[in-house]
C-alpha cells in the first residue's frame, strides 16, 4: 500500500477564482513619475521577496517601479463593480525594470491591507520574470 501525494492545484485554483470574484475591475495603467512613488515603496517593501524569486541576493542593484495597476478587494460580490470603500484591501500589479542580468523586467503582485486592520505591511503575492520589455497585466 503506497501514499498519494495530495494536489493542492484545485485548491489554489478555487482559492484564484473566489479572489477573483472579490475585486473590482483593474484601474487603467499608472505611469506618472508622483503616483509611482508609492509602487516604488511598496517594491522595496518586497525587495527581499523579489530577490529570492530572482534567485539571488543582491541588494546593491536597483529595483525601480515603472508602470502600475490596483484593485479594489470588496467584502460583497453584488457591490464589487461600484465600490471604493476606504476599509477595502488593495491588490497592486507593478512592473519593476531591474539590473538583473537574465530578467531585465519583472511583474510583481502585492497586497496591501486595508489601512483600518492592516499593521503597514505588505504580503507579496507572486512575480513574473521577463527578459524583454513587455505591457503589464493582472494575474
């Protein structure tokens, strides 16, 4: 008698779908040098995250934000298309140009938590690599 390993991909999948269903629709795409300020802060924030990702440590290269995308988390479905509550949590998409050389670009995903419950940090919640410059999207 053997052991299955469990599959968590349904799971996850389920977990993507209802996170999905919770959003509201992505803004348009921020590039203004003033409101990427705080996509730049929030890169830092996951700095360490984006180095392990990027398989390696090395904090004397430069990350720096160049384009952004938010939503809005919601705590009803029904409403999700027609909120911006300020108790809401943020999901950020930011496309990062770094000093990597294989990965010269990165789409980072974080959360930032409403500012009522949240402590100030930030969950990074996944990263894609690209060695070529390319239009940011949600993921």
């Amino acid at each position: 008698m053997g052991c299955e390993q469990s599959k968590d991909g349904g799971v996850q999948d389920m977990m993507v779908v209802k996170e999905e269903t919770m959003m509201t629709a992505p803004s348009k795409c921020v590039v203004n040098e003033k409101q990427l300020q705080h996509a730049q802060e929030l890169v830092e924030q996951a700095r360490m995250a984006i180095e392990i990702n990027l398989g390696s440590f090395w904090p004397e290269k430069h990350l720096k934000a160049t384009q952004m995308i938010t939503r809005q988390f919601v705590g009803d479905v029904a409403i999700a298309e027609h909120t911006t509550c300020e108790k809401t949590g943020t999901m950020y998409y930011i496309k990062v140009h770094t000093t990597n050389k294989h990965y010269a670009w990165i789409h980072v995903k974080v959360y930032e938590p409403p500012r009522a419950t949240g402590n100030g940090l930030i969950n990074f919640r996944g990263m894609k690599k690209y060695k070529r410059d390319c239009d940011l999207k949600t993921f």
